[in-house]
C-alpha cells in the first residue's frame, strides 16, 4: 500500500474518532451538568414550604426518570467501543506504513493521548452522573415513599404497655 494513501485514511479515520467522540463528550457533559443542576434544586427546594417549591419539586420528580435511565451509559458502551474499533484500525494500519517514523510515532502518541483523555472524561462524567442520579433518586424516593400501611385490627389490639 502506498503510504500516502496509508496517511491519507490515517486522516480520515482520526477525524471520524475526534468528530464523534467530541459530539459524544458534549452531549455526556451536557447530561452530567443537567443532573447537578436538578440535585442542586432539589436541594434548594426538597422541604417545599411554598406553592413555587412544591412546583419545583414536582418539576425535579418529572424530569429525573428522563434523566436517570438506561440510554446514556448504554450510549456511551457503544460510541466507545466505535472509537475503540476505529482506533484499533488506525493502529493496524500504520503497520503498513514505510514512511518516515517521526509521523508513525507522532500519531501514534496524539491518537493514544486522545484516547487516554476521551476514556478517563467519558469514564468521569459517566460515573459521576449515574452516582449523582442515584443519589437523588433515593432521597426522592426516601421524602415520598408510602408510609406503611397499617393493619386495622392491629389498632384495635392492647399492647403489653396500655
């Protein structure tokens, strides 16, 4: 193979990674700020003493499930194993690249450095949204959960201290 065509899909192929994964890290860090803003209004308004925080309450209640789901990590599994697969092409590629080794080593370190940088985000904002879902789940669920319900006839029965 010609190295120049070698270079040529090298290109197209670290544009294709850069391209998606940018896409991908925007829309993640998106999703993580839209968790901390609606944990940080929960916090504001979770004792809802006023009409506007009982609102803003039920806002919170509303908008977490569309939040907290399966779809963004599993969104995540595999934009990252696309990178991965197009990374480990790029890689096979340069094996058969003859050129001067400077460009070999430079790209080489610049697509490892990508992905190093792209897995540790991905990997920070997909666990810190999912911790920050779940935490606000469960105090949601803790502030509104049913009371247990009680047995009528276990009313209606002395206990030992009457």
């Amino acid at each position: 193979m010609d190295n120049s065509a070698i270079i040529s899909t090298q290109g197209l192929l670290l544009t294709l990674i850069s391209l998606l994964g940018t896409f991908f890290y925007v829309h993640l860090s998106n999703w993580r700020k839209d968790l901390m803003k609606l944990k940080a209004k929960w916090e504001q308004n979770q004792y809802y003493q006023t009409n506007e925080q009982k609102a803003a309450v039920l806002e919170i209640r509303y908008e977490l499930p569309g939040l907290a789901n399966y779809v963004t990590p599993l969104v995540s599994l595999v934009i990252t194993a696309f990178i991965m697969l197009v990374a480990a092409l790029s890689y096979a590629l340069w094996t058969h690249y003859c050129g001067p080794p400077a460009i070999r080593t430079f790209l080489v370190i610049a697509g490892i450095a990508f992905l190093v940088l792209y897995l540790l985000l991905t990997g920070a904002f997909l666990i810190g949204g999912l911790m920050t879902a779940k935490e606000l789940n469960d105090k949601i669920s803790a502030q509104f959960a049913d009371p247990k319900p009680v047995d009528p006839d276990e009313r209606a029965r002395p206990t030992p201290d009457r």
